[in-house]
C-alpha cells in the first residue's frame, strides 16, 4: 500500500467515505476482516465500480478474490478524513439547537472537541451544556487568540449570522457548520456547510403537494 | 399570469425557491414591491438568469424594466413549494435533538404543525415539549390511523432507523426527514430527506486537514 496523498483524493467523494468509514466499522464491530467491493456495495446500496474507483485513490490494496482488510480501509479512510487528529468545535449560539448540539454524542465520538460555546444573552452566558461552558460572545476574539478554534458550529439568529461569521474568520477559524438560514460569504479557503432545516420542510411539503394533486 | 401547473417545477428547483421565499418575505417586511431579477441575484449571490429561467415556470409576470412584483412572487413560491397548506409533523425520538427540533420555531412559522412525539422509553413518555407530548411509540400506528401524519422526522439512533420508518410508510406517512446517521430504504412515491451531521462534521475535517498538509 502506497502512502495516501489526500490532495488526490476529490472533495466530491467525502460524503461517499463517511458513508464506507460507517459501514465498514459496523463490520468489524461484528467480526469482520475482509469484505469485497461486492458485498459493500450491497451493504450501502451503492455501485461496486464506485467503490473500487473511489478505493483506487488509496492505491492498490484490495486483493481480487479476497477483498478489502477492513482495518486497512477504515485506517486509511480515517486519515483520509482527517479524523486521526482531534479538532475544537465552539458553538455560537446557546439556544435549544445549540445547547442540544453540545450534548451531541457524535462530536466526541468522531474527535471533535467542544471546547467552548458563547451566546449574547445573559441568561445562559454561564451555564454548562455537556463540555461547553457558554461564554459572552464579547469574548470570542480573545478566546481564539487564547485557544485553537477549529470548527464553529453557528446557531445564531440569521440576521447575526453574516456578522458573527466574519468575527469567526477574522479570528482564525477555518471551517463552519452554519444552521442558520441565511448564505453566508466567506474568503478562500474557509469553508462553510450548510445545514438548513426550513429548506429541508420545504423539500418535502413540495413533494407532499405534488403526490396529493 | 397562467395558472401554475406544480408538476411543471423541477424538483431541482426547490432549494433555489426556499431562498427566493426568504428573501422576498424579508424584502416585503421592508416595504419592498418590485424587485429585479438583477437585484435579487445580487441579494442572494445567484445568477439573473438562472433566477429568471427559475421564475418562467411560474408563467409570464415579470415585466422587462419594472421587475416582479414581490407579492405575486410570493404566493406563487408559496404555492408552488405546498406551503399555502398545514402539514401535520411527528417526531419519533424524543431525545435530545427530537426535543430541540419539538421547540424549533421554523414549524410553526411555514405552517407545519406539531401533532405528536413519539419515544420507547417511560422516562419520556408523556413530557411535553413545545407543542409536542411524547407518546409510546408502540400507539404509532394507531395515532396514524386516527390523526394525519403528513411528515415524520426520525431522531432515533441508527440502528433503530429503518425499522423505525418501514413502520412510518405502512402507517401511510409520505415523507420523512431523517437525522438518523444511515441511510434508509423506502418504497416509491416516500421522499426521505437526509439531515447527516456526522458527514457534515466529517467534510469540515477533511477541508481543515488537507488546508494544514
């Protein structure tokens, strides 16, 4: 097995690898060492020529007949993922989303690291949620000067979350989960995803409507 | 300006039309009547033909150097996107994230109406949460038959996640948002929308590790 360079490995394919990295550590929680591109297509309804192309930026290592070593895909996978190393989340916003994303076992699970949560209103800068304490989100300038802010998980009102996502960029953060429904404009190299529940309803009231005509 | 005939918009166009909605409303909050596909493109950081292409499925109502109007754009999206009708929610999991989405404003605000939560452990059942009183989920079937379910939102570990929704679709539920990490089977005519934060999380990291190489 050759040395992984993940600059080969396109961002197109990520939601694909978290997908296997799934799947493949259900596996071999249940005993298995091997699985064939076959059997994995199967198990996440995906295509099997998918899967080998999207294996082949890892150079060659399943062995035809015999499959994939679990362990080796899910080590490679994991780097390739960037999930060997740890990251610190803060969460902007300590409303009922905010405060339920702190408590979010996922986060701890994968190496993601809550190490602060800040929030405008006095009533919850203070109070503990999981591993975040919420602090004043004055505070969030000397905070990331102070320690690594990786992540920012944005749970803010849309009207603040232009503002506060500048704040964030200013002080170094690089990438950011945004719930709030707004797009937001940020320079190269910061990336922002989006995860928009109102548009989701949306999606599905339209399909509903067009079923029931 | 024809009558809108749904089945006309593509499905593809329903995340661009939740974006127009919410600018437009905001621009009629502000006391906005016509606006161009120029200006709204530049609003939005979408193009003014795409926009307009967008718009023509909508019939023939903006006029070349006045715009559209705002309010007729409205109820047309509105339309078109299902909205000018009350769907009935249910949550199943009334976990952490299950009773933060209970209390999400974004329901109520686009006519979505809470009817029920639903959980299989006593320690929740019968909490309220926002409009939501969780249930056992073994009277699932039973609330279905006596009360319309149009959508079910899914917040229940992975591993119960099909089960879960195979039950949903035979109680006659129609589309489904699933939080639930894995990715589920569902017959034609059921539309599952995907909420992945772990992907989501998993995507930021891969940005961050391979920025750092």
């Amino acid at each position: 097995m050759r040395n992984v360079d993940r600059k080969d490995v396109p961002a197109v394919t990520v939601p694909r690898l978290a997908l296997y990295l799934r799947k493949l550590r259900e596996l071999r929680a249940r005993g298995v060492d091997r699985v064939s591109s076959k059997d994995l297509a199967e198990a996440i309804d995906l295509n099997a020529a998918q899967i080998r192309k999207d294996f082949s930026y890892f150079g060659e290592f399943g062995t035809r007949g015999v499959g994939y070593e679990v362990d080796s895909l899910i080590d490679v996978i994991t780097h390739s993922l960037g999930l060997h190393r740890t990251w610190n989340v803060a969460i902007i916003g300590a409303g009922l989303l905010g405060t339920a994303l702190a408590r979010y076992r996922g986060f701890g699970e994968q190496g993601f690291h809550l190490v602060a949560m800040f929030d405008s209103s006095a009533t919850v800068i203070g109070a503990s949620y999981g591993e975040g304490r919420v602090r004043s989100v004055a505070e969030l300038e000397e905070f990331c000067a102070e320690e690594r802010v990786d992540i920012a998980v944005v749970t803010v009102p849309a009207s603040e979350a232009q503002a506060t996502i500048e704040r964030l960029v200013a002080a170094g953060v690089r990438a950011i989960l945004n719930f709030a429904p707004v797009r937001v404009h940020t320079p190269d190299g910061v990336l922002v995803r989006q995860v928009d529940l109102s548009s989701e309803l949306m999606a599905l009231s339209f399909h509903l409507d067009r079923e029931s005509d």
